[in-house]
C-alpha cells in the first residue's frame, strides 16, 4: 500500500504467534488519521479514512462523512489494531471495502456493517493490496499450522474486484510477510518484504506470475530495520520504494527517523534517497512517477520532483499521504492544523479541508440492530462484545489529563503561529486531553469504568448528567491508558 500502517513491532515468529492473542485496548488513543484511500475513477464515489477509533466513509468527493467505529468490523477490543483497507472495483452491489482484521476479513458495500469473507477464514491479515482500478486485490497474512505450531504464510488474490478470493501461495515457513504491492502498470508483478529469524533478517520476495510463485533475495535496508513497501511506479513495474525505520522498533522506544529507499532493477539493490528526522508517517507518488511526497509530524511535507532534493512545501503535521487524480491528499492533526483531511491541487502549498474529527455523525438510514444503530436496550445494562455498536456520537475533545501529543501540539503552537499568520491558540484547545469511548450509551469515558477520570468536568465547564457532557448520560468517567503514538500509518 502506499501509506503504510502501523504495525506491532513484533516481527519474530516467536512473538508474531502472541499477535493472535493480544491482550491491550484500542480505545483512548489519541484520534489519529492513519492512512486514506480512494475508490477508482477521477471522481471517486467513495473515501475511507482510517482512525485510531474506526473508519471515516467518505461520499461524493468527501463532501460527506460517516464514521464506523471498531465493532462495526469485530475488531478493537481488547485488541490494538490498525487494519489494512482497500477498495474494490465498482459493480452492481456497489464499491466493496475490505478490511484486514487479526482473524480475518472484512468486507462492506452499505456503511452499516460488514460480514467475514469466507475464503480468508480466521487467518490473521498482514497486508492489503489493491491496483488503482480496484479489479485485483491481493491479501497477504499467515496461520498457525496446527501440526507444527508454526507459522504459514499465504497470498490470496481476487480478480473480480475483492468479492472472491483464491489463494495462490502457500509456504516459507520461519519467515513472516509483512507487506505487499502488485505493479499498477503489471499486476502479475508483485512484491513482498518479510523478516526471518535464526538468524533475523530483512526479505524481499518478488514475482512475476501474480504471487505463485516467489524468489526470494536479502533485503539491504541501509541499517535501518523493519522495511515495508510503499509504492511501486505506476509506469515502471522494476522501480520499488521501500520505507524502513533507522532504529530497531524492538528497542527503541520510538524508532523516531525513517528512511526512504529506492530500487530501479527489481528490488536487486536500494539507494537512499531520504531521511527524516522523525517518523515518516506519509508517502505519496504522482501519477507518471516524477514527483514524490513524504512527511510527518515533525518534519512537515517534503517533495521532491524528478530525483531533485527534497523541500518543504508546508508545515502540516503530516499524518499520511495519498495521490488520486492529480490531487494530493494529506492527513493532518486537527489541533493544529484545523483538519484531519485536505486535498491540494498544487502539490502541497495549499490545502482545502474535507473533515475534522470535530464534526462528525454516524452513517444515516442504517436499520437498528446494524452495526453503526443500536437497538432498544436496557439503561444501565453494561456492553459486551457480542452486543457493543458504535456509538450515536463520533469521538470529541474533552478537558482532561494532557496527553503525549497534546503536550508535542502545545510546543508547535508558536511554530503554527508564525506559519499562518495569526493570532490566539493555533487549531483550538490544545489541552484537552482525548477520552476514549464506552460503547454502552453513546458518550465517550475511556477504556472501561475501572478509575474515576480526574477531571469532573466536562467541556467549557458543563456538568456530569445535563446532555452536555462527553459521558454516557452522566455514567462516571474513567481513565484510559496513555495514548500510543503510531509508528507508521500503514
């Protein structure tokens, strides 16, 4: 994929297996744009725009927006998870999105709920792939043979735009695939990366008969560690980008500067072509391959055309990047930037906001009992999994504990000044802390009600129990874990 998402720095097999048991929460991290895509066509009919608290649904250019959150797709609690998403071609049942989870599968066309896609079964999902007419689809990820307690990997493809899959490879076990990328001018071209143990190494796996097959060489990531693949030319099938963090994420904190590597025979050798200081959260390619994007959120947006030296165009906290029909769109932080989504037309110097966080609703004319509309329940009755929906309200900012990034968005406000020009707070109240959700009565109150929140108060000082509040119905708030800050947004 072109943006890459946020993986569980936990590459060796031995620690892969306790992916399928992961024992954390998802909900109360800081909201977070991850990675965004587009259907097909140059008016794409539909937008997906993954969070840190569910998925945004984009409709008519981005002109309107739903959310759905994590159970709409059975995945979030108690996992922390961030899923690959694609979308398929267009057809009579609509555009199908696809969406990767730890055991599975998921696929929707109505904004309302999805169902598990049979031929995945329980596998656990390691990548998506989709070309830009959305006709192939790849899906990538492994299993636990029951044998030999080890791990399998498979590739699964689809030719008819994501509605059924066949798998067309199955082996190399002691390694683990990690990402996947089909060739936008040769699907039949695909890579892979993947690391191996005994001893840990970097793979790249490469294709020419659409994954039956795989050659496998060393992947020289120039010291860095951890590479995943973040386009392929869209004219030239033999030139790969690969991203790789310059610090093992098994032991560093947070990896922090990102390396940008290019092959033009194949993935046969890599160049480095980029470094950022900190976390390259975002990737971007133009349409004939000449100019390439990259950013984070502390290095802003930086381009580069024609294997000239990159620059920066813009100070956006950038959040991830994607390039669709001669427009660039970039995710940024809403608390200084004043969006979580925007498109440019002009590489960058400009952005025209599509959504905020701040304004947002569930999909309208869902049925109750669906997904993303509860049905009549008991007041008071606690949520489980079998039976949580999203909540009536999308997440909101609300007075409390500062979190890691609303202390890092505090520090950029003087930076965000200059920028623009103007006076006051840069992109609103940048200390409020960010409160998970509890899915019982629509409201948002952490992780669970283990702890009493600190803060009593609510929002420019309303009060627990009169509708105004972030809680449910003025249920007791409670503490969520200190937000994770993604490592990539893939």
């Amino acid at each position: 994929m072109i943006a890459p998402r946020r993986r569980v720095p936990a590459l060796g097999l031995g620690l892969a297996v306790a992916l399928f048991a992961s024992a954390s929460l998802a909900n109360g991290r800081f909201p977070t744009a991850q990675m965004v895509q587009l259907s097909a066509g140059a008016h794409p009919a539909r937008i997906v725009l993954r969070t840190t608290f569910g998925v945004l649904l984009g409709e008519d250019d981005g002109r309107r927006w739903s959310w759905m959150c994590e159970d709409a797709f059975g995945y979030g609690r108690p996992d922390v998870w961030d899923p690959p998403v694609a979308f398929g071609s267009p057809g009579p049942d609509g555009v199908p999105l696809l969406l990767g989870i730890p055991g599975g599968l998921r696929r929707t066309t109505d904004a309302c709920g999805s169902t598990a896609v049979p031929e995945v079964g329980t596998d656990y999902t390691a990548d998506l792939s989709a070309t830009g007419d959305g006709r192939t689809v790849h899906w990538v990820g492994s299993f636990l043979d029951p044998s030999t307690r080890g791990l399998v990997n498979r590739v699964r493809a689809s030719d008819d735009g994501g509605r059924s899959f066949r798998t067309v490879y199955e082996g190399s076990p002691g390694v683990l695939f990690l990402t996947m990328e089909a060739a936008p001018s040769n699907p039949r071209r695909v890579y892979l990366t993947a690391r191996a143990e005994n001893p840990t190494r970097d793979l790249l796996y490469r294709s020419d008969d659409g994954a039956m097959t795989l050659t496998e060489s060393p992947l020289d990531l120039h010291g860095g560690a951890e590479g995943w693949i973040s386009a392929v030319d869209p004219s030239d099938p033999d030139v790969v980008y690969v991203r790789s963090f310059a610090d093992d994420p098994l032991r560093a904190r947070d990896p922090g500067a990102t390396l940008l590597l290019r092959s033009s025979d194949g993935g046969a050798r890599f160049t480095e072509i980029a470094r950022t200081t900190g976390a390259m959260r975002g990737f971007a390619l133009s349409g004939d391959g000449r100019t390439v994007w990259v950013g984070g959120p502390d290095d802003g947006l930086l381009r580069s055309v024609d294997g000239a030296a990159f620059e920066r165009v813009s100070g956006v906290q950038v959040q991830c990047l994607r390039w669709h029909a001669g427009a660039l769109y970039v995710c940024g932080n809403h608390v200084i930037d004043g969006f979580n989504l925007a498109r440019s037309d002009d590489g960058g110097r400009t952005m025209v906001p599509l959504v905020d966080f701040r304004r947002l609703g569930p999909p309208t004319g869902c049925a109750a009992g669906t997904a993303v509309r509860r049905s009549a329940r008991r007041p008071g009755r606690r949520c489980s999994r079998a039976s949580a929906r999203c909540p009536t309200r999308a997440p909101r900012w609300t007075r409390g504990r500062e979190t890691r990034e609303g202390r890092a968005s505090r520090r950029s406000r003087a930076v965000a000044r200059r920028e623009r020009g103007a006076g006051g707070r840069a992109g609103g109240a940048w200390r409020r802390g960010w409160r998970g959700w509890r899915c019982g009565g629509g409201g948002f109150t952490g992780r669970s009600n283990r702890r009493p929140w600190p803060s009593r108060r609510g929002p420019r000082g309303a009060r627990p129990g009169r509708g105004r509040t972030p809680t449910s119905r003025g249920a007791p708030s409670s503490a969520g874990p200190r937000p994770r800050r993604s490592r990539s947004d893939r």
